[in-house]
C-alpha cells in the first residue's frame, strides 16, 4: 500500500507574498509530481499548518489547490492553524466528541490514527486529558491492527534550540501510550520542516519536509531571529509504502524551487 506525506504547507491568501518562497506556487508543483507519478497511492496524509496563519480566506486557497490532487487526502491541523476556522474548511474531517481533529481509518490493513496537537494561540503542543482518552480508546478498539500515528508536534527534543522550546509538551504521558500498545509501528511528525528520522520509546519516528520550505539546520540558536541557514532546503514531501505488518519504506522527494 502507497500513500503520500505532506506537511505544513503554510498556505497564504490569494496576492499575499509575506511568506517565501510562494507557497501556494510551491506545493501546487508537488501535488503536479503526485499526479503525474503516484496516482496509484492510496492516501495523502497532511500533518497540519495547512495555513499560515488560519485565517478563512487562506483555508479557501488551500481548499482551492489540494482539490487538484488526484487521489484523496486526510489532515490535521498545526500551530499555524486554527481549529473552528479548519473544521468550517474541511467539514468532512471527523472531530472527536470534545471537538478535537482526532481521527482514524484503515488503509491496506493498517490504521492511520490523526491526533489533534495544537494549542489554540501558541505555537508549542500539547494532548489534554481528553485528547489522551481519546488516544487510548482508539488503540484499544484496535489493538490487533498495526498502527501508524500521525501528529504534527514532535514530543521530543531534536536538538535544534529553536524548534525543542516549541515541541509537544506531554511527552511522558504520549510515551505510556506508546509503550503499552504495541501495535504502533511507526510515529510521524511535521512541524521541524526537516527530514529527519530516528527512535523515540522504540519506535520508529519520520519527520517530513515542508511543501514549502525547510527550516534552517541551526543547533545553536534559540532564537528565530538568530538562525543561520547554511544550507536552504528546497520544499519536499514523502512517498511511503507500508504493508499489513505495518512494515514501512518511506522516500524523501524534493522539488527544484527558486528560493
């Protein structure tokens, strides 16, 4: 089974040029590459900061362009997004009963499970105790299917100052979670705009490249405005391909981008 990773997007309102390079130019280039090479994936799945700042109007340029994708998508939101603004955007998304974009389907016999990170006006993220209920019965109902789990804040530090300050914070709580449910193969994450891939609690982790841009490889500043960017990462996004064991093989993919 094949699917598509896209993450933060950061879509911006039709003539706002705040934000370079061109989001909007960038991630419709992608989604060109998806349909011309992986029509034959299943599933794209977006891992949050669909925009920019959540406003309506970049959730209607976004709906506008991910409606030329050619096989179907599911999301969950970023710190750059706002949640009443994103459900209004995408009202066949499922919420949970508290209202959090928490959602899960089984595609080739493993279950995606989406959770709903993001803490409204704060760019760090968090699971309440609802959103781990929520997590716990998931895994439970599905205890004999392999897992992924897919969030858009990390819950561990990467070593880089700036975005560790702006991870999720309920890291202890996620890790018993995870220890106590086997059946989670594989974790993915956004939010850092770097490749990057490793092991947290024993399991395997990937974090995506941004249809935008990457985010400077800096392990001294903590400080936004102190980074250094060496090395400009050009917009990227993944191909995976999983089978019913939740066996993963995953290619990073970039894309040729004036920045």
């Amino acid at each position: 089974m094949k699917f598509i990773h896209l993450s933060d997007t950061h879509i911006l309102a039709r003539d706002d040029y705040s934000r370079h390079p061109d989001a909007t130019a960038t991630l419709g280039k992608i989604i060109g590459e998806i349909n011309k090479y992986h029509r034959d994936a299943e599933i794209c799945v977006i891992t949050g900061d669909i925009t920019h700042h959540g406003h309506p109007e970049q959730y209607e340029q976004a709906i506008a362009i991910l409606g030329d994708l050619a096989i179907p998508y599911i999301l969950i939101p970023g710190n750059h997004d706002e949640r009443a603004a994103f459900k209004q955007a995408f009202p066949d998304t499922p919420v949970d009963e508290n209202g959090f974009i928490n959602h899960g389907h089984t595609f080739g016999g493993v279950r995606f499970v989406m959770i709903d990170s993001i803490v409204a006006g704060a760019h760090h993220g968090t699971l309440c105790q609802h959103r781990l209920d929520w997590l716990r019965n998931e895994l439970n109902a599905h205890r004999d299917t392999p897992t992924f789990l897919f969030m858009h804040h990390p819950p561990f530090e990467m070593g880089l100052p700036f975005m560790d300050t702006i991870r999720l914070d309920a890291d202890q709580e996620l890790a018993e979670i995870v220890t106590a449910n086997p059946q989670v193969k594989h974790l993915f994450f956004g939010h850092l705009h770097r490749p990057a891939t490793g092991t947290w609690q024993g399991v395997p982790f990937l974090l995506a490249a941004s249809t935008q841009c990457g985010e400077p490889l800096d392990f001294r500043h903590e400080k936004e405005e102190d980074l250094e960017d060496r090395n400009r990462l050009n917009p990227g996004y993944g191909i995976a391909f999983a089978d019913s064991t939740g066996g993963l093989r995953y290619h990073f993919d970039f894309i040729k981008f004036d920045l």
